[in-house]
C-alpha cells in the first residue's frame, strides 16, 4: 500500500493530545495543520450537536492579522462587503475575491481594535494575499499569523456550559460579536459563531500552550450537561445549507453563485479588490446557482467522491460538490452547483461513474 507523506510543515493543534485521548480516529489537514473528523460514532455525534453541546478542536481556522495605522484600509481592500461602520468587537461575514470578482475566501473580519483586525479564515492562504496587496498598495500595516487557535463549544445547551465557565454575561452576546476573557489566567477572545446552525461559541485561545488545559475545563463544566467530542459535522452543515468554501466552490465561483449577495457590498470604492468586476458580472446576470440536491433511496452511501455532474434533460447542467447522509431526512442530500436553468422542483440525475442516481433539485437550507 502506498504511504502519502506530508512534504510541508503541517502542524498540530493546540488540543491535538486532547482530541487523541476522546478517541479522535480520523483526522484532516486544513491550512496545514491537522483537524479531527470523527471519534467512532457519526451518528451519535450527529444527534448530540443537534439535541445537547459538543466540543471542537477547530484551531484549524487560522486568524490573519492586519496591525498597524493602515489596518482598517488593507481590510476593506480585500473584503467586498462595507466595514466603515464596524464597532470593535464585532464580525463581519465578508467575501475576499481576486480581481475577476472570483471568491477565494469566505472569512469572518473581526475588529480587534481600530488598528488591528483578524481574517477567521477557510483552507487558503490569505495571508500570503494580505502581504502581497499591502506591499503593492505601500500600506503601513503588518501581516501575520497570531497565536490564536479557536475550540468550538456548539448545540442548544452550549450557552449554559459557557455561561457555567465565564458567567451569565455571555448570554448577552450578539451573533459574531467577541469579548476579551480569561479562566484560570488563560487569555482568549470569547465569540458568538460556530460552524453550525445549532447555536454556539468559539473560544479564540491566545495562547497554544494552555490548549490542553482549556479543553479539560471545558469538558469539565461541560459534564452536567452531557457534553462530548465533535467536530464540523458535515451532515448537520449540509442541512443547514452553510457553504465550505474550497469543497462547493471552484476557480470561477463568484460569490453571487453561492448566496453570497447580501454579504456584498457594489458601491465601494474600485480600490476594494473584485469590486469592479462583481458589477460586471451582476449586470451581465449570473450564470450559476446553488441549489440543495436530495438522492432517491434511503441507504446511506459511503462513496465519498464529490463534483458529480448533474444532468437534466440529458445535458449536463452543473455540479453535485458535496454530499452527505441526512440522518432527519433519511436521504443522501449535497449541494448542486448548477446552470441558472435548473431549478428549485427539477428532477435530475446525478452520475456517479457509470451510473445515474435520480434526484430532486430544492433551495436551500433544506427542510429538516
């Protein structure tokens, strides 16, 4: 059997030892750092993000950071969506798009103070734009890459077991906004998001060497609660209709294409990088659309082979670019990436190998 050997510096998360001792059995690279996907149960993992708190090693999301008197302007170069009105403490979900208006990130921009922002950022390598674009532009700012790494605490009961730890202010929190905090003398940034529409925090740790510790005392305040390991679930994050990007985008997919829109602002400046091009392609019309795609059958399928083609009509319409089993549904669903032609209702075939799977086309998020 063939060994795959990483030849770059792929690093291990502040809780990988944590993660080891729950029982983490399969695990991911994500901007080179290693990521756990599964402790032994995908269904119990499932039903306890959905119905109780689960707890994540997502330190994976790294943090790009733009410091210095030129921070605020770098940002809203590379972000199309209006920061003007940003308040520290907040995030925002931004678009970061090349010139042709292609998206190459989705993070969230978080005003740290008003000369420093993180970019909470999905597999790419912002950072190495970020440097490119301040030296081009001859910005006085700095790009790096902080100690930051973030462990997600999500579910309907997550906001008591942070409560229980950091006390009842945190219920008053809004959706992405962030606050400075600290247990045991462990210094973080306490944020309202997760990766999952069940509701939840992230708890940005700012300091790697605590990473073992802050997971002990989450699982501890967690133990009332019956809280366990978990991860990005992909079954929960197809319903809920939450874009990845880099598995549902491509080199041509424009944030229109993945219902993006409202994160986008067009009257920016033409300074502000994809700005000009997004108002080409918005009055040219866009071609593409993301869609919610349910298989026929009721059997789990454990082929993992993505991008499918579509079909309607005997012609190929677009793309399946991610599937997973719902276990609400009790159906294969993913998402479609497909012609404006195809629409919300049309039945399809998707083809995998040799074979046509028929399947319905419906929006988004699905309806569980």
């Amino acid at each position: 059997m063939a060994r795959i050997v990483s030849a770059g510096r792929l690093r291990k998360s502040p809780y990988y030892q944590s993660t080891i001792d729950e029982g983490a059995e399969t695990l991911l690279t994500y901007n080179n750092m290693l990521v756990p996907r599964g402790y032994g149960d995908r269904e119990a993992e499932y039903w306890r993000l959905i119905n109780g708190v689960s707890m994540w090693d997502v330190a994976v999301q790294r943090q790009v950071q733009l410091k210095g008197p030129d921070a605020a302007q770098l940002a809203q170069i590379l972000c199309v969506r209006d920061l003007s009105d940003q308040k520290v403490g907040q995030g925002k979900y931004v678009a970061v798009c090349d010139h042709r208006g292609i998206l190459i990130n989705d993070p969230i921009a978080m005003k740290v103070a008003d000369d420093c922002y993180w970019l909470s950022i999905s597999n790419s390598d912002i950072w190495f734009w970020a440097r490119c674009v301040a030296g081009e532009r001859g910005l006085n700012v700095e790009v790096s890459e902080p100690d930051v790494s973030p462990m997600a605490v999500q579910g309907p009961k997550a906001e008591d077991v942070v409560a229980s730890i950091f006390g009842d202010w945190v219920r008053e929190l809004r959706y992405f906004w962030f606050q400075g905090a600290e247990v045991e003398g462990i210094p973080l940034q306490l944020v309202r998001a997760g990766w999952s529409k069940q509701g939840g925090f992230e708890l940005f740790l700012m300091d790697e060497s605590k990473g073992d510790r802050l997971w002990q005392i989450v699982k501890e305040a967690g133990r009332p609660f019956d809280i366990g390991p978990g991860y990005p679930n992909p079954s929960e994050r197809t319903e809920s209709g939450l874009l990845n990007y880099g598995t549902d985008t491509d080199d041509a997919t424009n944030p229109f294409e993945v219902r993006m829109k409202k994160f986008v602002d067009l009257d920016l400046d033409r300074d502000v990088i994809g700005a000009s091009a997004l108002r080409k392609i918005k009055e040219t019309g866009v071609k593409r659309h993301q869609l919610g795609v349910i298989l026929e059958g009721d059997q789990e399928d454990e082929d993992q082979s993505i991008w499918l083609d579509i079909n309607l009509d005997n012609r190929i319409v677009g793309h399946m670019t991610n599937k997973a089993w719902s276990y609400r549904l009790k159906r294969m669903i993913g998402y479609a990436l497909v012609s404006v032609d195809a629409q919300a209702g049309d039945i399809v075939q998707v083809r995998r190998g040799k074979t046509l799977i028929d399947a319905r086309l419906v929006e988004l998020p699905f309806n569980v």
